[in-house]
C-alpha cells in the first residue's frame, strides 16, 4: 500500500529514541522529509545519524529543543515554520505516590506532556489549514484511559490529550487536516527499559521476569502479556498519518495490546 507520504514534512518530537524514533524512521521509510527532535544536540545528531544509516537516499533533518518550554517551542518552530505532519511524541513519566507529587511536579508533567503540543499544533495548523493538508497525532496512552495509581500525573496528562485532540478536530470540520491520538500500552522504550533494569538489578532477578510481574500485577488484562514494540506503534502513527487515513480524524485509536477492557 503506497501511504502517499512521499515528500511530505513530517515532525515528530521527541524522537531521539523509542516510540518517537521508530515513528520518524517509519516516516521516512515512507519517503516523508523527517525532522528529528531532541532537548541534546548530542542525541538528535546521534538519531540522525543512525537513521540515515538504515535508510541510504531519507531526508532527514534535526533540531535540539527543549520543547517543555514556551521558548523551546519557538526556537523549534524559528527553524521549522512549516510542516504537513505533526506527531507530538514527546512525553515524560514516572511512578511516585499520589500523596509525593507535588505542585512542580504536576505543573511540570502538564507543560511538557500537554502543552507542548498544543503550542507546536497551534502554530502548524493554520498552514494546514490552508493548504487544506495535514496530520496531527498526539501519542497519548492507554493510561489516558485507565489512570495508573502509581502515576496520577502522567494519566491525567495522557487523558488532557485526548481533550486537545479531538476539540482540535472539531474546529477542521470539511477540512482535509485530521488530529487523531494514538494510544500505546506498556512499550519497551528507552525510558521503559531504564527502569525495568534497574527494577530487575535491585532485585537480583532477570529483565524478563520484572515485565511479566508488572504486566500480571499492574496491567493483568493486556492481551498480549508482554510489551509492544516502538517499531508496533510506530505502524499505526505511520498509517495515520497517511493519505489514506482520511477518514480517521477525532479519534483515539488503541494499540495497548488489549489492556483496556473496552470495546469502544
């Protein structure tokens, strides 16, 4: 299936590793012109570096800003005034007790989360919209739906998404622009990953068993029991932002691996 992706400007933030790397090399696989994001100079190059390796002839791109801010953000769209395809990856997390989270905290978590997106959305989408083309997906999470107790902040951030999302899709009724989320599961990514680790050494136990504790304590009803993939995710972006696609828009799709019970 050809996506009709060739030649259009894809962003996605966030993206030096994880769901966000696999997604822009999913993009540029597609022929889309990616540009790469990071907070580090060091790791947006390392990411461009690699992802021109895998894939000789790509255009891509990279720009190190720290989009938890107001000046992050206009730094990046300073270099990047205007794009097709905008997937607000980034995001951060952390478990930490309800009665530990403190106003910083939540304050901190909403910027980068939530805000970040809705100001890079706000300044893309008016040239969508006149060019009456365009992509914006917000990877939020299926905490958006089932709120973690070990993690309250990071799920209402995730659900804030989902608000932005499709309040954002109902303002482009008739247009060929689309704002979708797309809602992973528990995903082996760098952050993901870090942690288990250091879970699995504390305890003197392999990597494997501290996944298949946390998937039949925290989320026993996934499906799958285990964790999905970047490269998984990045699929379903990638589709999304298709051509294709452009009878998805105000949606929030679930590639959790079956972790919330629902059928809708």
């Amino acid at each position: 299936m050809d996506l009709g992706l060739k030649g259009k400007r894809a962003l996605v933030t966030g993206s030096t590793a994880g769901i966000g790397l696999a997604t822009a090399r999913a993009l540029a696989a597609e022929g889309a012109h990616v540009t790469v994001n990071g907070r580090t100079q060091a790791r947006v190059d390392s990411a461009v570096a690699e992802l021109r390796c895998d894939l000789p002839g790509a255009t891509i791109t990279g720009i190190a800003a720290d989009l938890s801010s107001r000046e992050g953000c206009e730094t990046l769209v300073g270099q990047l005034p205007e794009i097709d395809v905008l997937v607000n990856n980034l995001g951060i997390f952390e478990p930490k007790s309800f009665e530990q989270i403190a106003d910083e905290d939540w304050l901190r978590f909403f910027e980068t989360n939530v805000l970040s997106g809705v100001r890079l959305s706000r300044h893309y989408v008016s040239g969508m919209r006149s060019r009456n083309w365009g992509r914006i997906v917000f990877v939020s999470s299926e905490s958006a739906l089932q709120i973690p107790a070990e993690m309250v902040h990071y799920g209402m951030t995730k659900t804030a998404q989902l608000a932005v999302a499709r309040g954002l899709a109902e303002t482009l009724v008739g247009t060929n622009v689309t704002v979708n989320s797309v809602l992973p599961g528990p995903t082996s990514s760098e952050g993901v990953g870090a942690i288990v680790a250091r879970m699995a050494a504390e305890r003197e136990v392999d990597i494997a068993t501290v996944e298949r504790e946390f998937l039949s304590t925290a989320r026993p009803s996934s499906l799958l029991q285990r964790f999905t993939k970047p490269a998984e995710i990045a699929a379903l972006i990638t589709y999304v932002c298709s051509t294709q696609a452009s009878a998805t828009t105000g949606a929030a799709l679930r590639a959790d691996g079956g972790v919330v019970r629902s059928v809708v």
